[in-house]
C-alpha cells in the first residue's frame, strides 16, 4: 500500500457528516491510486459480510455524487458452510436486487475435501479471473482493510518473506483494486452502523484454527493497548516506506529484465549468462516476473524452493525439464532457459488415405491435411509447410506423433541417415519446440519432420504411382 495518511475515527462528527467525508476520502483515495476512471464497470466481490457490504453501498453513493461508474457485483459460494452459506447467497441476492446492482453468482464444487484458507482463496480467485475473462475492460474490487493489511503485514514477517511480500497487499494488481485498504475496520463499522446497513456474520471468521483470526483475536487487541490510537498509521506509515523501497528495486530490475529476458507470446527466454552475474535478489525476482507472467493468480514460494529454481537455472543440463509452480515450466536450452505454460502433449493421431478431397487432422496446435495429386500438380517451392512426397511405399493410415528418443531419418539431400536430434540441433531448434513439432510416419519410418524436412526414400520421382501433397498449418494459419 503506498502512502495514505490514516486519521483517527471522527468520532466527534454527526453520522451524516462522517459519512459523507467517508465518501470524499474514498473518492480522493481512488482518484490518487488511479483506481477508478469515469464510466469504469467495475465488480464488487460480496460475500454478505460487513465490510465488502459497506464496499458496496459506499461505491454506489460515490457513483451517485461524485463519480459516475457502472457497479455490478460478483458472489462465490464456495459450497461448503451448508445452511449458512445459503444463507449469505440469499442475502446478497436480496441487497443487490433492492439497490438494483446486477449480481453474478458462481457456486464451486468439490471444495469440501480442502478447506484450508489457501485454496479456497485460490478457487475464489479463479472464480474472479473467468469473470474478468468475458469482461476484460472491467475491474474487480475487493474490501481488503487496513486491518487486513496490518494482519498479512505481521504474518509474512513472522513466517519471513521476501520484500514484495513485506509490500503487504497491493493497492492495485492488474484488473484487482482494493478501495478500502485507507480504511480501518472500526470505521467501516461505523459508517455500516450510520447508514443502517444488514450484513450476514460468517462463523468461521471467530474461528481460532486459522492463523489470521488468531492474529486479529489475540494479538492485535495486544499491540493496540500498547501503542494506542495511532497503531494503524504507525503501520500505515511503514508499509508506505517499504513501498517506496520497493518502488525503487523495481525500477532497476525492469532495466535488467530488459536485457536479460526476450519475451514472446506463449514463452519468456532468460539469458543464462547475463542471469548468472545478477545479483541474487534480481535473480529471485526475475523467477517470480517469469512465474506471474503465466500464472495470474497469487502464489508463495519457500526460500528453498527459490533456491532450487534459481540453481536449476544455472546448474542444470541441456534439455532439463523443471515444472516449477502450478502449470509453469523451466525448460534448459543451451544458451538460454524457457518459460513457459506446461500444455499437455498430444496422442499420436491417425491420418486416413484422402479419397476425393484432403484429409485433414488437428495435432496439438498444428493442422494436417493430405490430398491425393498427379505429377503434373506437383510444383516445389520454398515454403517448407506443403511437401509432396510418393506413396508407393505407404500403408494407411499414416502416424503423426512426437520427437523420440533414438528416431533417425534420411534427410532429403544428406545422403546418408542422421538422428532426429542432431538435426534438431543443426536446425538449432531449441528443447521446446522440438518437443512440438509433428512427425509424420508410415509404420516405423518418419516421413517428414512437419515443416522442416523430407525424408529421402518418400521424395517424389518420375515412375511413383500414387503422389501426395502434405500440408501443415499452425493454429489455422495458412
């Protein structure tokens, strides 16, 4: 959280006036954390309680005198408080409908087996993500406190934590904005109380067995008869330091991401020798920018799994594979390490003898048609994705599958066999995308590595019988 000074509750104030300067510090707030723009859409997270219920209510008067915004809102049912969660569903059906704010509901399944705070944070998330993905202008608030971010505050630095961590939760992140994080839960509670507001109480927020219920029980109420009053801006105010610091170690690694990393739309390459002389702190933080790039929700790694991620970095062997979080890999190149998202690798697929048209067959991201041709349609040129070749020598269906292990061909024009792999690496084809590429078959024998090379006994001569035209496409691209 940057900078927001965080006065005492105005508790001298009629309720009417207290809440209308709310509303003013609500507005100033957004205006100078570029929040929310005139005409945003913007989706309030609801569970029912007080705070995302003062959330609500309050972005709607700021929407009806000073800032005209299109409010919807979003409820997660996470499917497993029974009765009680029933209970928060019908409530926030019923606040929403008598304010007339559109409401998306989405009930999670199968979370009755993990109940623990990470994971369902984790499902809600997820939830928040598939909204954001059928409206991708919109933003997405959430009621996060001031006292929340005291609570994550003492917890990352008791469990040790990294500076971004120390960051506390961000104001901002990506379509995610938190209007409240200014606001300390005693005067939410206030402003609830003036406004005559319902809200529905969740049980499990009493609940000692969760570590940040422990934290709010027993040791705030400790900490602020100690420190009094002005606990939560001495807070606010370290939190404000830490972001500053943090703003300016950011600066200098956008400079080296810059010249370390080459980015591209499915993948990130690290430079392996400009990453071994960064220093460690620029190396962890380059693993984290290369995880967040493909995993958009929020994660946290121990220092010993960074570690062992930065030394699979430098350390590994030519063609490891390091499936680090979630659905994100490392793949060891020669002179570079990728990272990308892990997609599962296609089955071999069947390609039928074409009758009277092309056939045509999906592999992966590729398209892979055949079409039966004379020799007087045959007309070579240098676009490696249409081969011709002869099927005497064919038995349908043919194969496509992946790279193997111990596969040779005969390169047309090499005259003599060679590995797959030594062909890849002559091709400088790096580790992932060799992985990729489809290999077109006829029994035991590859025909044609997809847009790269014929295999010599398929290449097409005067006396073939029966002539064939290969194409390849990727992702529907001609």
């Amino acid at each position: 959280m940057s900078g927001v000074q965080v006065p005492a509750p105005l508790l001298f104030l009629s309720e009417k006036i207290r809440d209308t300067i709310l509303i003013q510090r609500l507005f100033s707030f957004c205006k100078s954390h570029q929040l929310i723009s005139p005409n945003d859409t913007v989706f309030v997270a609801i569970s029912g309680g007080m705070d995302s219920v003062a959330l609500l209510d309050s972005l709607l008067e700021l929407n009806k005198n000073m800032l005209p915004i299109n409010i919807k809102a979003i409820h997660v049912n996470h499917g497993i408080r029974g009765a009680e969660a029933a209970r928060d569903e019908h409530f926030v059906r019923s606040f929403c409908a008598d304010r007339k704010v559109e409401l998306e509901v989405v009930h999670l399944q199968g979370l009755h087996i993990r109940k623990d705070e990470a994971t369902l944070r984790e499902a809600r998330y997820l939830a928040f993500e598939t909204l954001l993905s059928k409206h991708p202008r919109a933003k997405l608030a959430t009621a996060h406190t001031l006292d929340d971010n005291v609570e994550t505050l003492i917890m990352r630095l008791a469990k040790g934590s990294s500076l971004k961590g120390l960051r506390g939760i961000p104001v901002k992140r990506g379509a995610y904005i938190r209007p409240f994080l200014f606001l300390t839960r005693a005067e939410i509670q206030q402003y609830v109380q003036s406004r005559k507001l319902s809200f529905v109480q969740d049980s499990s927020n009493a609940s000692l067995n969760y570590l940040r219920n422990r934290i709010r029980h027993q040791l705030l109420p400790v900490f602020k008869e100690i420190f009094g009053e002005q606990f939560y801006a001495g807070m606010a105010k370290s939190l404000q330091e830490i972001n500053a610091f943090y703003n300016l170690f950011e600066k200098e690694f956008a400079r080296l991401a810059e010249e370390t990393l080459v980015r591209h739309p499915d993948k990130i390459e690290i430079d392996l020798q400009k990453y071994k002389y960064l220093d460690i702190l620029y190396r962890y933080r380059l693993i984290d920018y290369c995880i967040s790039a493909f995993y958009p929700l929020n994660y946290s790694f121990s220092k010993t799994y960074m570690q062992r991620i930065d030394r699979f970095i430098r350390l590994a062997r030519v063609g490891a594979v390091l499936n680090a979080y979630e659905d994100v890999r490392f793949v060891k190149d020669r002179q570079v390490v990728i990272v990308t998202r892990v997609s599962v690798p296609p089955s071999d697929v069947l390609l039928s003898e074409p009758l009277n048209s092309e056939t045509k067959v999906r592999f992966g991201a590729f398209e892979i048609g055949i079409r039966k041709v004379s020799l007087a349609d045959v007309k070579f040129s240098e676009d490696k994705n249409v081969e011709f070749i002869c099927g005497d020598s064919i038995c349908f269906p043919l194969v496509i599958r992946h790279w193997q292990a111990g596969d040779r061909f005969y390169p047309l024009g090499l005259g003599k066999s060679q590995k797959v792999k030594e062909f890849f690496i002559n091709q400088k084809i790096d580790v992932l995308r060799k992985k990729e590429i489809p290999i077109v078959c006829n029994g035991d024998e590859i025909v044609w590595i997809a847009g790269m090379r014929l295999d010599e006994r398929y290449r097409v001569h005067k006396t073939c019988k029966r002539i064939y035209r290969l194409k390849v496409n990727i992702e529907g691209k001609s």
